[in-house]
C-alpha cells in the first residue's frame, strides 16, 4: 500500500448530538440530522484551510491581533467553507423553521450554536486522525 492509496475519499459526517442528553438530534419525522462536510484530503478542504491560514498570516504581517469575537468569526466562516450539506435540519425553535441549506443559512448555524461548533471540530479532528468510527447509515446527499 502507498500513501496516496490512504487518502480519504468519503464525506465526513457529522451525526448531530443533543448536547446535554447526548442523543442524536432528530428533526420531526425522527429522522437524525447530519452535517457533510468536505474531507480533510479533498481539494475543496484544501483550498479553504489555505484561505482561512494566508488571510490571518496577513493580517499578523501587518501587526493587527484579531478580537475574540473576530476569532469566533472566522472559524465559523471556515467551517461554513467546508460543509457540503445537511439533511433532516430540526426546527431552531417554537417560532423557527428548519433552515434550507445555503452560505448564509450555514453561517448563521454556526454562529448561533457554540455546542455544533465543537461537536464540528471533534469530528473534523477525527476525520483528521483517521479515527475508524462506522459510517452511518443513508450518509448520501
């Protein structure tokens, strides 16, 4: 076997977990609600992870410290670049439909939901280290 061979080819996926019951999150069919996002080897992950590292290089080059809240900003816009999609998104609240699937829609996820960021980050961490988790099922977009 060659390294090229060990490349990741598959979506990472995301099985989003209800933060303080640790159960999947499910929208209102029961269905779960899952998160595809761009593999670690893929050239789109690639490319956004360049992005995301030249545009703070630049700005450390120029002397300028980001803000805490431009830090959150950022990696939410970096996440946002790398998901493909989600399926069966649960209503946000009483007063809140699901979300469709779109830049600004994904931005405004992230941006919401601190507890999804770092479910997000553990399983691109994972992803990453080639952590061997199955595969869910029906993970097709």
């Amino acid at each position: 076997m060659n390294l090229d061979e060990m490349k990741a080819t598959d979506d990472v996926v995301l099985d989003v977990m209800n933060s303080k019951t640790e159960k999947p999150v499910c929208d209102e069919k029961g269905n779960p609600f899952r998160i595809f996002f761009f593999n670690i080897d893929s050239r789109e992950y690639i490319v956004a992870r360049n992005a995301h590292i030249n545009m703070d290089r630049k700005q450390t080059a120029r002397g300028r410290v980001k803000t805490i809240e431009e830090e959150i900003e950022s990696g939410v816009e970096f996440l946002a670049s790398i998901t493909k999609g989600w399926a069966n998104m649960p209503t946000l609240s009483a007063s809140e439909p699901p979300l469709e699937f779109n830049d600004a829609n994904t931005r405004k996820l992230y941006s919401r939901y601190h507890w999804l960021r770092a479910q997000i980050d553990t399983r691109m961490m994972q992803a990453g280290l080639r952590v061997n988790l199955p595969s869910p099922p029906g993970t097709d977009i």
